[in-house]
C-alpha cells in the first residue's frame, strides 16, 4: 500500500476566528461542524482537513495525517522504531479510524484509516 498523506488538521483555541482568518486569507470552503470545521482547499488540488479547537492542550498545533490500512500494526511498528503513541486509536464516526503518534524526533503525526467504500 501506497502512504500518502490525505489530510491535516490545524488546532485552535477560537474557531470561529481561525476559520475566518483561513476564509480571508485564502479563499477555502469551510464548513463548521461542532468543535472542528471541514476545510475543502478548492478545485480538486491539495489535500482535505480541519480546523479544530479540542478545548483543552494542546491548543495550538498542525498535524498531518498519513492513510494506513493497519493502524494497529503502523502503531506496534512505531513502538519497535522507537516512536511513542500519543492518542488512538480512535473510531470516528464515518467509519475511519486515527492515531496520534510521536516520531523520534519530537514530531507529532497522524494516522487514519481510509474511508470506506459503499
């Protein structure tokens, strides 16, 4: 399996001023859904995300996240390398699993699931 990165997340501590700062500055569709917003890129370029202010730390943050078939497997892996889980992993509701780990760097990165095909 191929291991793109098919998403990323911005955390915030004021949504609807992050989402109006990104809508200004750069033109996105983002659509507000609870304590996080869908942000589309536009025109079929780039990857999807969103915005997120979890109310609690961390606040502030970017995260990626890298498609996986086997979080569990990825997570034992990033263990045995010397990486460590942070958060996950975690159902969300379409269906999609995601973890968050951290490299061997200090680096926080994400791992999902693929969508599920009907």
């Amino acid at each position: 399996m191929a291991r793109p990165v098919v998403h990323f997340e911005i955390g915030c501590e004021d949504l609807t001023k992050t989402i109006d700062f990104y809508k200004e500055v750069f033109s996105w569709n983002i659509i507000p859904e609870g304590i996080s917003a869908k942000i589309d890129t536009g025109a079929g370029k780039g990857i999807p995300g969103h915005i997120t202010a979890l109310g609690h730390e961390p606040g502030k943050y970017i995260n990626i996240y890298i498609e996986t078939d086997d979080i569990a497997a990825d997570l034992s892996r990033i263990e045995t390398g010397g990486g460590q889980i942070l958060v996950g992993p975690i159902q969300l509701p379409d269906g999609r699993s995601f973890a968050w780990f951290q490299d061997i760097a200090g680096n926080t990165v994400g791992l999902i699931t693929p969508e599920k095909k009907e």
